[in-house]
C-alpha cells in the first residue's frame, strides 16, 4: 500500500498537473485515422504510420513475412517509383525508417516542416499504389536484405540464436508469438510475389493504419493534406484479428546452446499477462524493483553481493495478445549458471513473500514517472507512443492514464504478481562456451 | 481495445474518395535555423558554467567536462574510462548503492564516463529535486571514495568485459582497425579501455591519483540545460563546486598539435579469423582530417555520397543493388586529434572479394568523376535541412554545446558550415576525395571465416595480406 506519509515528507508529485501530450483524432471516410499533435517549438514534423499487423499474423510457413513486407514498403510505389521514396526524403533534410513486432508495422518519416506535405504524400502513394510496380525481382532484392539482416543481428552475434530457440520453448506451436519476428531463412526464401500482394491487400487498408503527425504544422493543414492524398485510397476488406490467448507452462522448459562464447548467459521466461491486463502494471513495477538500478534486488545481490555475473536485467514484454517476462542474467567467466539461478530464485521468492518495501516503491514511482517526463522531449518519441496509445486503448493522449495505473501499484500488487508470474514454471535457455553443456542451467526438480 | 471499437459515428465525417495525386508536392520554404541562446559565466575557481533554457517539460540536465580523457599522458591505457566509471561507485560518503538509491529516489539519473578527450559526468532529473540531484554529482567531483574492494570488483567486471568483446565481430574488427591505422604510442592505438593487462596493472592508488590531478576547475565546463535558468545554474555550482581548488599537480594533456600524424603506408589488408563466420566485418580506412580544414564542409557532402546516407553510393551498391549486405557505409571521427576515417560494412561471407572490390570502386569514382549534380543537391540539403532537427531537446542542445567546448569552436560557426555546405560545388567534393580518399593508402580489415574469404581476397591484389590474432 501506498505510504502518504512518505509521499508527503519526500516526494509531492514531479508533474503538477497531468502529463498530457494533447492530440486530435479525425477519421478519413475510407478508414484512415488521422492524429495531430502540433508542437511548435522547433521548426520539424514528423509522421508516424502504424499499420496494425505484425509477424503475429503471418501465416504457417511464412515467418518473418511482416517484417519482410516492411522491407518492400521502400521499394517503390506508382507514382513514386524506386527508389525516390528514400531520395526525395533526403532531398528534403528528411529521415524515415521502419519497424516491425509481433504485432504492428511501422513507418516514420522526420525533418523539416517544409517537407511535411512530401511526407504525406509518399506514405499515401505506397498505401494506396504499391502494387503496381511490385514484382518478383523486388522481392528477391528485399529478401536477400532481410537474410543478411538476420545473419548480422542474430546469426553472427553472440547469443544471437536466443531468439529462435526462446518463443518455442514459451508459446504452443501455432501460437501467433511462437516464431521470431525475423523469420526463418526457409521461410523467407518461401515467400512469393503472391504472398506479397495478399498480404498488402488484406493488412495495408486504409481502414487498418493510423497516421500520426506531429510537430510544427496544424490540424487544419494536416487534415487538408491527407484528405487530398489519403482521400481516394479505397477501404479494405474486413479484417479478422488473430484471437488473443495467454498460454501458460505446466512445466519449466529447457534449452542448451553451446556458443562460440566466452561467458555463460542464462535466460528466463514467464508466461504473464497480456499489455493492460490487470496486472501488468504492477509486473512493470517488479521490473524495477528487480533489476531497474544498481540497489534493484537482483543486481544488488548477483553484481554487488555475489559478484557472479556481469549483468542482469528484468523486462516485461506485454503484447497484444500476450504477455512474457525475460530475465538475463550473464555470468562472470567460469561461472556456472545453477548458482546463478539458485540466487535469482531465492530473490523472487522472497519478494514473493515479503514483498517491496515502501522505500522501494517509492524509488520505483519516483523513476517511473522521471522516464514519462523524458518520453515526452521529442516529437517522434511522443508520434510513436500516441500511435501506440491509439492501437492499445483507443486513445492516443494516453499518458496519464498510463502513468497513473503505474503510480497506482501497491506493494501489496507487485508482491502478488510476482507470486502469481514470477515463481512458477518459466521458459530456460542457457548460453555456455562451446565444450563446456557442465555450465548450463537446470531444470526445477518439482514444478510447483 | 483496438480502433476498431471507434463509435461509428466518428466514421465518414472528414473527406470522401478523391482523385490520386500523382505527382511529389513541392517543397515548401524551409525554415530559418535557430541556433540556442547560450549564457556564459565563471566562477572564481576557473570553472565555466554554460546555460542553455529550453523549458519545455520540467527536467534539467547538467554535464560537466573535464579535459583529460583517454588521451592523456596517464598511464595505464585505460585508467581514464575506469576512473570515470568509478566515480558513481561510491562518493561523499555513500557506498555504490546508497549513491544510487538517493539518485532513484529523487527521480534522477547520474552517471560519467570518459572519451578520449574528456571526463564526463552528467546528471539529470525532474527541476523539483534538481538542487539535491546536483549536490550528489558534486560529491562525484569532489569526494570520491575509490575503496579497494570497490576497485577489484570494477576491475574484474572490465576483465569479463573485455573478455566479451572477443565473441563481437565488429567489435574485433574496431579494435584490430584502430591498433593498426595508429602505431604504438600513439593515443588510438590501444582500445580506450585499454586490454586485460592495462586492466590488471589498474588499482586504488593509480585511481585515486589521476582523478586528483585531472578534476581541475580551470579545465572544466559545467553545461546546463533545460528548465533552469543562468541565474539557478550559478547558485547550483557556487553552492556545490565553489570551494572546488586547483591540484598542484596535473595530469599532462599533450597539446593535439603535439601529436604526430600516423603515417599511411601502402594499402594492406589485415584478415582476423572468425571459423564458420555467416558474414565478414569489413572496414576499411585511414587517420583522418583536422577538424580545422577548410575542407570540413566538402569533406561532410563527399562523404554524405559516398556512405553517409542511406542513399550513398556504398550502401546504394552493396545493399540495394548487390545484396551482399544489410547495410554500408562510411563517415570521418571529428576529435581534436584526428580520428579515423571509416568505410565498413558486414557482408555475407560468399561474397566478401566481390564486396571489397565494390569498395574500392567507390572510391575511384568519387575522385575520378564529378559528382552528379542531382546527387549533389540532395547530399547538401539533407545535412543542411537535416541540421534543423539537431537541436530539439535539452540533451541534443548539451551535445551540441559540448561538441563546440571540445574543438573550441563556438556555437555560431555552425551555422557558417552549414552555409558553406550549401554552396559546395562538384569540384570540391572531387578536390576533396583526390586530396583525403587514396586508394593506394588504406588499411583494411576483414573479420571472417578466412578459410572460404581468404582465397579470393589475395586474388583482388589491394595490397600485402597479413592474419592478426586477437
């Protein structure tokens, strides 16, 4: 429970009033929905474009296929052909990237206001007429790209292979977070012309994005722009959702990788919860309380009392449809990972049954809300969080809400979720140095 | 709940099908730069207090640089980072932990850290509790502890560190480019954290002695920026650093001027092995260019076309065209004493020659032939428009009034360059590539399974081949 005695003496709320990043929300009649924040105090603008597919609706054997598809989004569109998406936008001082997760795409571009109609104009054009100048050769270029792309971010990196071992070993086969957003090399080299525009067709509608603009413009010339560019895209077919579920474990699972490594790393996973669920709030908290400083429980006890690993780290990773908390922790050389994981157990266990003490929560608060504070200092920070506000709760301005659920958490909370999430059967994959299987993790003997 | 669940009313109240436009929008008039306003003051100490207000969420930031990085004449390698680094970990009579549970607690971050040319410590936080967030960077400054125990523990954190280091390719291929573009005894020639034996010769004492003799008022400059103004800023550091004096003794920073330039013998490649690589690291390179060149400006738009945008000529090439990679590209280290300059990418392994063939074609062509005039035109206005992003929050405004402490250019001189890139012309950007860009002068590195690679990159012929451990 939250201590007013201590909020009183210590800590008087670091916002005066409610954290607030103001955005209108109007709605194309084809579907599209346009969000405008307008922030004057630098002369750019950025626009953010979220597409509300991921790699978690990617068909059997066309993993990694979302991801792929962001790829081809650069390819070239009718009006804009290849490849002057990428060389108008420097033309202009603008930068634009991509991204992709299990459960959105998106897309930004950032510069100049003197750009912004540009902006609005390209994304429109590859919304609305990537596919005529879409072919196979395309797709083989981009495919090449994104294999070359898992091999330098996964295939030639230490501990790399991580993350096509993990989501099995934690998610049902056919679960939609059951395969790596990157795919797997066959599947990537399985995915045809067809596929593509399938895919465009079904996922990339007007009626399934949201566009979000901020910066230095207004909401009146925004949404002239879009009208005149967004405007005649049609709308798509109805769309069918994959259907949420939150698989659980009966049992600790277990992997052994030996690695061209020269440090032990043990990985953790727990079924949780899904993103705004109950308790994902107070998990977000445990987080902290865990590893989020040098004082957390577990980095004071395995980097400053044990001293036997490097480092730790605790993250919640609440989806759409589900929801996984990730515990790393990499060992000091020779090491071996039991210990490791003997003390990581005897540390939750213990916040399981003690739970945080109020000092503790109020550190928590107090980081929580400073990292809201810095969120919120760029206009493509605050573009992307809105866009992701508006996919997750409907509302694109909802910082406050989120920071109050936050602030809300007792310790009371975050003792029972860690006691609910944290002690049970979890996913296990241990890295060890090739020759060396004696250092990896073990299996809990009796599932509780 | 997704947008899905939007009442229908919402729909079908904006727009209605239109035609396509078929055709880019002009650009509108770009808007004028506005450098920050920057208010200057000095206490009687010698230390200078940089003010820059952006007030625009209620957090502050202040960093303090103190001249004497990993470039001074300390010894081991090393010590400067590991230092820096020890600073948080225990200072004004708090251990590591209570330090940092008293930053928590005010909702604060506070950390340091050293490059080549300086010690960093900075601290930020929300403007209430700013004051005691400042106090505790100040016992960093003034009061660090530099217990033993402390000091081992860092140590053999920097050990598996460094040990770790040897499982990232690029990571090998960083340091096996620097030790050879950079002969001993020059300061870039060892890694800034130095290596296990630099690490292992580092103690209490050697600590202890070189923050004493580099933490010098007259040698520092305190940045704040963000909800704070200069008046705040000078009360937070008369209060807190006041009473901070000279050392007797200190610490040698050899004049930049001073270094002697590495020299650049005949290109030569250098191949790390890395059994069943999927890819090899590639970077290719020389020691670079004085900050001071007139020749900045042109050097920035020719290297904007070579590898210094997405739509450079490098990652043009090996990325879109080819597929050999993910991406490629290139760009000169700015510090005082000149950094290198860097072409590099991570290609797949079957295709490593062909990769480095493509490199140095590129870098005929730019000093061959003038570059396109559209290409041209681009490369300028995406540094030149580009710049009008680089001051929007308080940290990019402290980076930037940093960046010109460092090279002891003002602020102001930014916006020069910029103009000047605006008018860079073809001839330059060739003048330039002929005068910095030799071909025949290069060091190359290669990373990979050299058992597949090596063959075919002895064939291309660059230059005398040689395998390095490390």
């Amino acid at each position: 429970m939250r201590s007013i005695l201590l909020t009183l003496l210590l800590a008087p709320p670091l916002a005066a009033q409610a954290l607030s990043v103001p955005a209108t929300v109007d709605t194309l009649a084809n579907g599209l929905v346009v969000i405008v924040h307008e922030d004057h105090s630098a002369p750019i603008v950025t626009v953010n474009t979220w597409y509300h597919v991921g790699s978690g609706s990617e068909k059997s054997g066309r993993t990694g296929f979302a991801h792929l598809f962001e790829h081809l989004m650069f390819m070239g569109s009718e009006h804009a052909p290849y490849p002057q998406f990428d060389r108008l936008l420097e033309a202009a001082g603008a930068n634009n990237n991509g991204s992709t997760t299990e459960d959105r795409t998106n897309y930004y571009e950032s510069g100049p206001r003197s750009a912004l109609a540009l902006m609005l104009w390209l994304e429109a054009d590859r919304m609305g007429w990537l596919l005529p100048t879409m072919d196979a050769e395309k797709v083989d270029a981009q495919r090449d790209i994104v294999k070359n792309e898992r091999r330098q971010s996964y295939e030639n990196q230490p501990y790399g292979k991580v993350a096509d071992v993990m989501p099995p070993l934690l998610y049902p086969s056919g679960h939609p977070y059951s395969w790596p957003v990157i795919g797997s090399m066959a599947d990537l080299s399985a995915a045809s012309l067809d596929d593509v525009k399938d895919f465009f067709r079904t996922w990339y509608a007007p009626n399934n994005a949201a566009v979000v603009v901020a910066g230095d413009v207004t909401r009146a010339e925004v949404l002239e722009l879009a009208r005149t560019y967004f405007g005649a895209i049609p709308r798509g077919p109805a769309i069918s959702y994959p259907t949420p579920s939150q698989p659980t474990l009966a049992r600790d699972t277990l992997a052994l990788l030996e690695d061209r490594v020269q440090l032990a790393r043990l990985y953790y996973q727990f079924p949780t919860v899904r993103a705004w669920a109950a308790d994902d709030a107070a998990l977000q908290v445990a987080a902290q309380i865990l590893t989020g400083s040098k004082t957390a429980r577990l980095t004071k006890r395995l980097q400053y009392d044990d001293q036997s690993v490097t480092f730790v780290s605790a993250r919640p990773d609440h989806k759409k449809l589900a929801g996984d908390f990730g515990i790393i922790a990499q060992a000091k050389p020779g090491v071996a990972l039991p210990g490791i994981q003997r003390a990581i157990d005897e540390e939750l266990q213990r916040l399981a049954s003690e739970g945080p003490t109020a000092r503790e929560m109020e550190q928590a608060r107090n980081v929580i809300e400073s990292r809201f504070l810095s969120r919120i200092q760029t206009v493509g920070g605050k573009a992307d969080q809105l866009n992701g506000y508006f996919y997750e709760i409907g509302t694109p301005d909802g910082f406050d809400r989120d920071l109050s659920r936050l602030t809300a958490v007792t310790a009371a909370d975050v003792r029972r979720v860690v006691a609910r999430y944290l002690t049970g059967p979890r996913a296990i994959v241990s890295v060890v140095p090739e020759g060396k299987p004696e250092l990896g993790a073990v299996r809990r003997e009796v599932t509780p | 709940m997704t947008r899905l669940l939007l009442p229908a009313a919402c729909l079908g109240l904006v727009g209605s099908l239109g035609a396509q436009v078929t055709t880019a929008p002009p650009l509108a008039t770009a808007p004028a730069l506005t450098l920050p306003a920057v208010d200057t003051a000095r206490l009687p100490n010698g230390l200078t207090i940089l003010t820059s207000r952006n007030d625009e969420v209620p957090l502050v930031s202040a960093q303090l640089l103190i001249e004497g990085g990993a470039r001074t004449a300390a010894t081991p390698p090393g010590l400067a980072t590991f230092t820096a680094g020890m600073l948080d970990e225990g200072a004004g009579g708090r251990s590591a932990l209570e330090l940092a549970e008293a930053v928590d607690f005010l909702g604060a971050s506070l950390g340091a850290g050293a490059g080549w040319d300086n010690i960093t410590i900075s601290v930020s936080g929300p403007k209430r509790t700013f004051g005691e967030a400042f106090a505790l960077m100040a016992d960093l400054v003034l009061r660090p502890t530099f217990a033993s125990a402390d000091v081992a523990r860092e140590r053999a954190a920097r050990q598996a560190a460094l040990l770790s280091a040897k499982d990232s390719p690029g990571q090998v291929a960083s340091r096996v480019f620097a030790r050879n573009i950079f002969p001993a005894g020059h300061p870039y020639h060892v890694d800034l954290n130095g290596d296990s034996a630099s690490t292992a010769a580092l103690d209490s004492a050697a600590v202890r002695t070189f923050w004493h003799r580099t933490a010098d008022p007259r040698r520092a400059v305190l940045i704040v920026t963000g909800d704070v103004t200069p008046a705040e800023a000078r009360q937070w550091a008369t209060t807190q650093l006041g009473a901070w004096t000279a050392p007797a003794e200190r610490t040698m920073i050899p004049p930049a001027a001073t270094i002697a330039a590495a020299p650049t013998p005949a290109t030569r490649v250098i191949l790390v092995d890395k059994p069943g690589a999927a890819q090899s690291v590639i970077m290719i390179g020389a020691p670079g260019v004085d900050r001071e060149s007139p020749d900045y400006p042109a050097l920035e738009v020719m290297n904007t076309i070579l590898g210094g945008s997405f739509s450079s000529r490098l990652n043009d090439i090996l990325r879109e065209q080819r597929g050999y990679s993910y991406g490629a590209g290139s760009g000169f280290s700015w510090r005082p004493v000149p950094g290198p300059f860097q072409a590099s990418s991570q290609v797949r392994t079957n295709v490593t020659d062909s990769s480095l063939a493509v490199f140095f074609e590129q870098f005929r062509r730019i000093r061959d032939e003038p570059v396109d005039p559209v290409e041209l035109e681009r490369a300028r206005n995406y540094l030149v428009l580009g710049a009008l992003g680089d001051y929007e929050t308080a940290r990019q405004v402290a980076g930037a009034i940093g960046t010109s402490v460092v090279f002891g250019i003002p602020l102001s001189r930014t916006a020069e360059e910029l103009v000047a890139m605006g008018k860079v012309t073809a001839a330059d950007v060739q003048r330039v590539a002929r005068r910095y860009l030799d071909p025949t002068r290069l060091t190359v590195v290669v990373v990979g399974d050299l058992a597949t690679i090596r063959p075919g990159i002895e064939k291309l012929g660059l230059g005398p081949v040689e395998v390095q451990e490390y």
